[in-house]
C-alpha cells in the first residue's frame, strides 16, 4: 500500500483527509491566539476602567462635592447594575484611587520619566506590543496593561518608591510572574538587593528563582554582634556564629531555616562536614553556606561545589529545587570569583563579611567577680585537705 496516499474516511458525506486534519489544526491554533488576545484585551480594558474610575474620585473631588460616603454609594450603585462583575466593592474603589494617586505626580512629570514606563528593546513582549499606541488618548500608560490588578494593587500596597514600584510592574510583565512570586520577591527586597553577592545564578537558575536567589544574598554581611580574638580561625567564627545564631538569622535576611552545623555527609566511605546548613523557604532549597576567616581563594570554589553537589545527591527531594552555595570569606576580588566559577553548573555565590570585633586583652582576663569566685573555691579546696 502507498503511504503517501491519504486515508480517505467518509462521515455523512464528508471526506476527512489529510488536508481536512490540517485546516482544522490550523483552525484551533488561530482561535487559540484569538482567545489570548481577547483575554489580554479584557484585562486592559478593565484595567483602564480602573484608572479612570479612581482618577475620577480623585479630579472630581468626589468626597467634597457629595460627602464622605460616596465611595460605599458609587460600590452599591455598580453592584446593583452589574451584579455579576466582583470588582466593585468598597475596598476595591478604595484600591483605585490609590493606585491613581500613587502615580499621579510622577505622570505629571511624563517627559522627565517616561522612560520609566517603557520596557526596553529586550525587554519587549506579545502582550505589550499588541496593547501600545492603544491608549494614545489618556494618561494610563500601556505598560500597567500588561498586569493583572492584582499585582498593581499588591505593588502599590508595599512599595515605597514610584520608581520601585515601576521595577516590579516591569518584572512581572516581562516575567510572567504570578502573583505569589511577586509577593516573595517584594519580601526579599528584590529592588533593594539588587547587585548583591558576586553569583552565577542568571546562568544556573531559571527566571525567577535566579532573581529571588539574588535577592537573598549581599554583597557584604555585617557581623558587628560577634567579638572574637585577633588571629581567629574558622572554627571560632562558625562557634561564634551559632551562639548568636538569631543575630545571624536577621543578618541573612527572611526565609532562612537553620539546619545545622558541621553537618555530617558519608561520601565514598568518608565523612564531611559541612559549616553551615540552611533551608530557603519561599526558594524551596537547601543553601550551602561555608565560612572563611581568609580572603577569596580559588580553590574554595571547588569544595563549594562539591558540598552543594553532594546535598543534591543526598539530602535534596525531588519536589525541591536545586542546592545553592554561598561562600562568606573576609575578603573577595570579582575577578577571581568570576574565574573560579567557569565551568562550574552549581548554583553559587560568593561574598564578604566585616565589622567583626577584636576582643580587647583586658576582656580576655578573668573579672574581679570570677577572681574572687576562684580564690574562694581555691581556699575551700585547701580546707578540705587540713581536714
């Protein structure tokens, strides 16, 4: 039989053959997209409605020329006319006119900012292309209409800046962030962070685990709350560390749960010890932290990369992501770290600390309280012997 002749079957007079199977695949992928742009276009819309709306409440002066209570009445007049729309409660008008206030000046500033409100060349997406040049006539700028409200109104609600804020509805438009991950990364002061400790996590990590990542390191931790004897070593640090392990906690940030010390791995039929152990809550991963009293040297990259390896292998569960290492060294040169890291696939990051504190000689001699305590156990022992 020849293959390259079509089954031909007939269904109430209708012959459905190769090129009927293909028009209709082609059918349902052209209603699909019809389908996208639909929905993106609602959101729009409905977004500019949302603008309009609390623009109105703030130009028209509403509470001043109709009372205090127009708010709650203009919530019930759109309920009762359109009762199966949910977004038209008190708070969510309230929302509006916050959402408009917010950026109300830096919009009366356009020109000075309106780069502000562009995502650049590589930044571009579907969605934004299709939206610009539709809302030419207003001041509602096209790139709000590529995030749900829901993000604006968690932006709004937990940014202190417009130009922050701006950074997040950037991130989530080009992202695709879900709500909840906007959340995490707002938490972990992705804005603030930015720059952070010298990782390979864009490369390791996919967006926008590699961004939260980030987030979570510094470039320089401070351990101003732990004083130690000049000439310490690791293992006075780590002591150090762990005995003030909730002075620790708030230095690294949110989200960090302490798994332990030395941490012990068989590998090969040998024991290792890890320094430090962490688990990252909003990341879903363990954080490999080791310790040096010493500055970056190339080689601790490695073992670094040996231990997160060794986590993934045999403490990290599937339904986990993937192990990050963070090295915290005295000192560090971008160079090197960036030379260590080449050929590595592990996730890790490399920083510094400072601030810690060299014990003074007089707060390492015993105090008047403790002389006194010994020269009391020292006569009640040669007492005991006279007897």
């Amino acid at each position: 039989m020849d293959n390259s002749t079509p089954t031909v079957v007939k269904i109430h007079d209708v012959n459905i053959d190769k090129d009927y199977i293909c028009w209709i695949e082609e059918l349902k992928s052209r209603y699909r997209r019809a389908q996208i742009k639909a929905a993106v276009k609602v959101n729009a819309e409905q977004l500019l409605f949302n603008w309009q709306l609390g623009r109105d409440l703030v130009i028209r002066k509403a509470e001043e020329k109709w009372g205090s209570g127009v708010v709650e009445q203009v919530s019930m007049d759109l309920q009762a006319a359109f009762p199966e729309s949910k977004g038209f409660s008190t708070t969510n008008l309230w929302r509006m006119k916050q959402w408009y206030q917010f950026y109300s000046d830096a919009l009366k500033k356009l020109p000075q900012l309106v780069g502000e409100f562009q995502l650049s060349e590589n930044q571009s997406n579907t969605k934004l292309a299709q939206l610009v040049g539709e809302f030419e006539d207003t001041d509602f700028p096209p790139l709000f209409a590529c995030v749900p409200w829901g993000h604006h109104s968690e932006i709004i609600a937990k940014c202190k800046t417009i130009k922050e804020a701006i950074f997040y509805v950037k991130k989530s438009a080009t992202e695709g962030w879900s709500r909840n991950t906007l959340m995490n990364c707002i938490k972990a002061r992705l804005y603030d962070n930015l720059g952070g400790a010298i990782t390979n996590f864009s490369d390791r990590l996919p967006s926008p685990q590699s961004e939260l990542a980030q987030a979570i390191t510094k470039d320089t931790y401070d351990f101003g709350f732990i004083s130690l004897e000049d000439g310490y070593k690791e293992e006075a640090l780590e002591t150090e560390l762990e005995k003030q392990l909730t002075r620790f906690l708030l230095e690294l940030g949110t989200g960090f749960a302490y798994m332990g010390r030395q941490k012990q791995l068989i590998i090969a039929g040998k024991t290792r010890k890890l320094d430090m152990l962490f688990f990252h809550i909003p990341l879903n991963c363990y954080i490999v932290i080791e310790l040096k009293a010493v500055p970056f040297q190339p080689e601790f990259a490695g073992k670094l990369n040996f231990y997160v390896n060794a986590v993934d292998d045999l403490i990290k569960t599937p339904s986990q992501n993937p192990t990050i290492g963070l090295l915290i060294c005295s000192n560090k040169e971008e160079t090197e770290v960036q030379y260590a890291f080449n050929g590595i696939t592990t996730p890790m990051g490399v920083a510094s600390y400072d601030n810690v504190k060299v014990k003074e000689i007089q707060d390492q001699l015993p105090s008047v309280e403790e002389l006194t305590k010994r020269i009391r156990l020292l006569e009640e022992q040669l007492n005991k012997k006279q007897e």
